[in-house]
C-alpha cells in the first residue's frame, strides 16, 4: 500500500478543535498532530484560535499536557508586551462590545504614570479612562477587568448593586481581583535585607 502523501509531507495527521481552558484569550484550540514532529512542541496565535503543534506519538493525556503548557507560555508572553494607548482604546472597544453590548463607549484610554494608589480611574462626563502603568506587564485577564471595570463607570458612576451585576458577565472578575489583592499585599510585606537587590 503506497504511503500517504500528505502524512509523509509532513502535514497534520489529525487536527481537534476544542473550547478554551479558563487560561487562554483566544476562543478556541486547535491541536495539529505531525508524524514529522519527533519531540518538539510550539504553539502561535492565529486570529481567534490558538494553534498547538505537536508529535503525532503523544497520547491524549500528554497532548492535554502540552496544551496547557503552551497557553500558560504564550500567556506569559503576551503579558510581557506593553499595550501602546492605541492598542488599549481597541482593547476597551472590543470589552464593551462583548460584555456590555457596546454601550460604554469611552472618548479616550490611556496609560498614565500618575496613579500609584488606584489601578484604574474614570471620568464619566469626560468618557476618559486611565489605566495606571503599574498595571503593565501583568496578566492580561487582570488588564481587561480593570479596564472593565472602568467602563462600567461610564454606565453607572458609582459601585453599588447595579455596577457589580454588570461586571457579573467578565467570568474572571473574582480572579482578577484576587489577583490584584495579592499584589497589594506583597507590596505592604517589610523587605528583608539583602532581598530585591536591597
């Protein structure tokens, strides 16, 4: 039986989709199997979907392995780079339409250096938003509650009942929140001597 031409050129030999795990940003996972690939494992962004490359040997229990391995590194990746305030205005426009229906509509987001003890602030009568740069270089789920965060004050100004509901539909606000909470208490740790460079 001659040989498969497409699997001895080294494409897929089998490709899954599958939904997210709570980590990743994209919507979804594709994992292409390779009979070329002997050992190595990558993994890229492509639009909305994250694509795992992986030896065609691997069982299902590694390839889960694998995949959670390649998020938790392209997540760290990404929270690396530093969104440009461009890039931030996009990111809020997006936020808005899939969480509030494109209703909070800012004139203006940026990030300032100006804001050690608030992570975020608004200006409802302005539409501005500003993001502290503390806030650069941490994941990004904790980057889009903020920003969240943020634009619900351009729906409802204070944090009563009706601004918490609305921040119900960012799945990750708990986490988030937790998050910065840490972070907060880290800062507030005394400094061993010799610690940090000290």
């Amino acid at each position: 039986m001659p040989a498969d031409p497409l699997h001895s050129a080294g494409t897929p030999q089998r490709s899954t989709t599958s939904q997210p795990t709570s980590g990743s940003g994209a919507s979804a996972i594709e994992v292409r199997r390779s009979s070329r690939r002997r050992r190595t494992v990558s993994a890229y962004r492509e639009g909305d979907r994250t694509v795992v490359l992986i030896p065609a040997r691997m069982s299902e229990a590694e390839e889960q392995r694998w995949v959670s391995v390649m998020l938790d590194k392209l997540a760290a990746q990404e929270s690396k780079r530093v969104l440009g305030d461009t890039e931030l205005s996009e990111r809020a426009q997006r936020l808005s339409a899939q969480y509030f229906d494109g209703r909070a509509r800012p004139a203006s987001v940026r990030w300032v250096t100006n804001q050690n003890t608030r992570w975020g602030s608004c200006t409802p009568s302005e539409g501005s938003i500003r993001l502290s740069h503390r806030l650069q270089g941490m994941p990004e789920y904790v980057v889009d509650y903020v920003l969240l965060h943020e634009l619900a004050h351009l729906l409802v100004p204070g944090h009563g009942p009706r601004f918490w509901r609305l921040l119900e539909a960012y799945p990750r606000t708990e986490r988030a929140k937790g998050y910065l909470e840490g972070v907060v208490a880290a800062d507030r740790w005394p400094h061993l001597p010799g610690v940090r460079g000290e």
